[in-house]
C-alpha cells in the first residue's frame, strides 16, 4: 500500500518499520519489505505508462542523496531519456568494459579449454600452451585482449623470426587464433593484430627467405639390406618396433601407439584407425612375413593394449625408444621417418610399381579431391605385393640384390 505523500525527515525514515512505500514528493519514495529492508524508489511516467526506479538501499544512500539521486533522475527525464533505460545502458557498458578487461592470458586459455579436443596428438595439444607460455605471455599475458596491436604482436615474435622462424610463425598462428577467439565473443574490436596475409607479411620476411627445408635423414636404401641384418641382431623391444616400422614403412606414432585389437594375424593385416593418422582417415597396412613373425614373437603383457611394450606399466614406448636404438647403432646419420625415404626411393629405383601405390603405402593424400572422390579403393592387394618385395630386399643377404629392378607381380 502506498502512504499519503508527505515529506520525509531523516529521524521519520530511521523510525518507520511497517511494510509500504512512504512518499517524499515528487514522486521518491521509502520502501520497506515485509523482511524490514528499507530502499529508495522514484516513480515516473513514460508515454503514460508507470515506471520504478530504483535508487538504492537506505543502509547506503541518506534522505538528502535519494533526493540528489532522484532530481538527477528528473533531470533525464526532462531531456527526453528514460531513467531506468539510461541505467540499464550504464550497466551493460560497465559489463562490456569488464570484459574487455580479460587479459591475453585468460583469453588463451580459454580458447584452449574449449578447443582441446581437435588437437588428435597430445604432444601437439600440449605445444600449444608450452609455446604461448615462452614466447606470448612475457609479453602480453597480462594485457587486455581490447588493447593488443600489431606492435605488441611483433614483441613476441620478431625476436625469435630469424632464429626460430617455424616457431615464431606457430606462435604467431596461436596468437591469432585467440584473438579471432576473443573477437568473436565480443571482447575486442577491429582487425587481427597476429593476421599474416596483407598484414604483418609486409613487415616480416617470409618464411621461404628465412630456412631452407630440412628434410629427415634417410638411410641410403642399398645399404638397408646390411643395415637391417645389423638390427636384427639386436634385442628388444624398441629394436623390434624398428624392424617393423621400416618393413611397414609407417610413421613412428603409428607404430608406437599399435594395439592388438588392430591387428589380424589371420588375414596379415593391421588396421590403423582414424584419430591415429596424420591424414585422419583409417589405413590398412599389409603385413609381410618379417612383420607378422615379428608381431608373434613378442611378449604380451595384461592389461597392456600396446604392442610396442614400454618401461612403464600398461604404457607403450617413448616417441625416443628408436631413436636411441640408431644412436647405439652409432647411425647418427639418420633418422627413423627417414627409413619412409629409403622405402620411396627403393620402390622409385628398383620396382615398376605406380606411384599412386607407393604413395597409398605411405598413408599419403593422393591427387586432388575429385580424384580421391572417384578412387575409393586403398589398393590393398597391390600394396601387399609391394611390402612383400620391399621386406624380401630390405632383409636379403647384403649385396645379393645388385641393381634388380622388381616388376609389378599379377
């Protein structure tokens, strides 16, 4: 019930404790709830409609400033604006500014919360903050994501660009990939800062300029027959994960994290499951007879899924295990993907078999994507065949295989 409009005395506000709204004039009003909090209200008329407007609890705001608080509400009223919208704008500007506020740090997190999961390699997942961490956050970490420029950007990578190009470039691309992040939530505006085409390549070298590229070590495929009657002299497991990484031609991940359940003895095949390859498409791998006596003489152990045992308990290999085997081997002077190469040189030098199967052995992406559309098939037989000669070669008396050249097998 609203009370006789009269004018309040701060003593009369200190006493009055029964629920209503008690009038002061010109339309401010003391409201007390049926719980005793007392609070200030101003009520007005808008296109002839009622409006209250809040002006704060009496425990903060006296007689004399609710009556400021309220004068200055008539004030916009009289300027044509409403007073409860004028405070409603007031307060989404202060929650955009706040924000704005979030700092590069945060934002980077934030984003790497939300998009953990597209990352298939964890190596890869956890390069994306161990990165940022080193290179971004020394420098813009605590910077409000509203407030970082193209020249903030150069702080973090120009340093490192000479140097280090391939990773200022990744630290560049995760940089804008927050930012992008951040714009699209609303918390910055304008262009991309980290952006490389039509932006920051007019003030850094590209790429191509700055590194030559490395390409892995390969063995030279004619001394992979000796090479591979040395391996197989040697135990263990990590040594065995080399064999057969190199009679299957397959990249180290792939090898290292094998399960059994991908494996078919019967029918000499190993599937490789999607989240497993750099293509991300599921590849069969025919086993040569190497590879499949290989994957019998090794130990299983319980509750371990992983082919390639390791020294911790239920976990497979390091992505090192092959590595330091070619180090013991005193083989400095390659690496293991490289062993890809040596395949891909032998089947180009020694074989008459189509490029197109070589490449579907090594798990590559084949032509554009309207010829991937019309061939549907992965070549199982054909490949079977190859990986057949490439293990006959590569385990063969060292220097009996001359300069052979291996037809296409019907």
């Amino acid at each position: 019930m609203v009370k006789a409009t009269q004018k309040l005395t701060a003593l009369g506000v200190r006493n009055l404790s029964a629920p209503g709204r008690y009038g002061d004039g010109h339309g401010l009003y003391l409201q007390i709830t049926d719980t005793g909090v007392k609070s200030w209200l101003l009520r007005y008329q808008v296109a002839r409609r009622e409006r209250w407007l809040g002006l704060g609890p009496l425990h903060s705001f006296s007689l004399a400033e609710a009556r400021e608080r309220a004068r200055k509400a008539r004030q916009l009223l009289a300027d044509g604006v409403d007073p409860l919208e004028h405070k409603r704008s007031l307060a989404t500007a202060r929650a955009l500014a706040t924000a704005r506020a979030l700092s590069f740090e945060e934002a980077a997190r934030a984003y790497f919360d939300q998009h953990s999961d597209k990352w298939r390699n964890a190596k890869h997942r956890a390069q994306f903050l161990s990165t940022l961490k080193m290179y971004a956050f020394p420098h813009i970490g605590r910077v409000s994501v509203a407030d970082i420029d193209t020249g903030l950007v150069l702080r973090c990578i120009e340093p490192i660009w000479a140097e280090k190009t391939e990773t200022a470039n990744r630290v560049r691309g995760r940089i804008e990939s927050v930012l992008d992040w951040a714009t699209v939530r609303g918390y910055r505006t304008g262009d991309n800062p980290a952006r490389w085409r039509g932006h920051l390549d007019n003030v850094l070298p590209a790429r191509s300029q700055m590194q030559r590229t490395v390409h892995h070590r390969a063995l030279a495929f004619g001394e992979m027959p000796g090479f591979m009657s040395d391996l197989r002299k040697r135990e263990g497991v990590a040594a065995r994960a080399l064999e057969f990484t190199i009679l299957t031609a397959a990249r180290t991940g792939e090898v290292i994290g094998a399960r059994w359940d991908e494996i078919d003895l019967d029918g000499r095949t190993w599937t490789v499951p999607a989240d497993r390859m750099k293509a991300h498409r599921e590849h069969r791998v025919p086993l040569n007879d190497r590879a499949v006596s290989i994957l019998s003489d090794l130990p299983r152990e319980r509750g371990n899924p992983h082919i390639f045992i390791g020294g911790r308990a239920c976990a497979p290999l390091s992505n090192m295990a092959m590595s330091n085997v070619l180090r013991r081997m005193g083989r400095n002077d390659v690496t293991v993907h490289g062993m890809r190469s040596s395949f891909r040189d032998w089947a180009a030098e020694r074989t008459s078999y189509p490029n197109h199967v070589v490449e579907q052995a090594l798990a590559h992406v084949i032509g554009n994507s309207v010829e991937r559309a019309y061939r549907r098939g992965d070549l199982f037989d054909k490949r079977a065949r190859l990986m057949s000669d490439w293990s006959k070669f590569a385990t063969s008396r060292p220097g009996a295989e001359g300069d052979r050249v291996v037809p296409i097998r019907a």
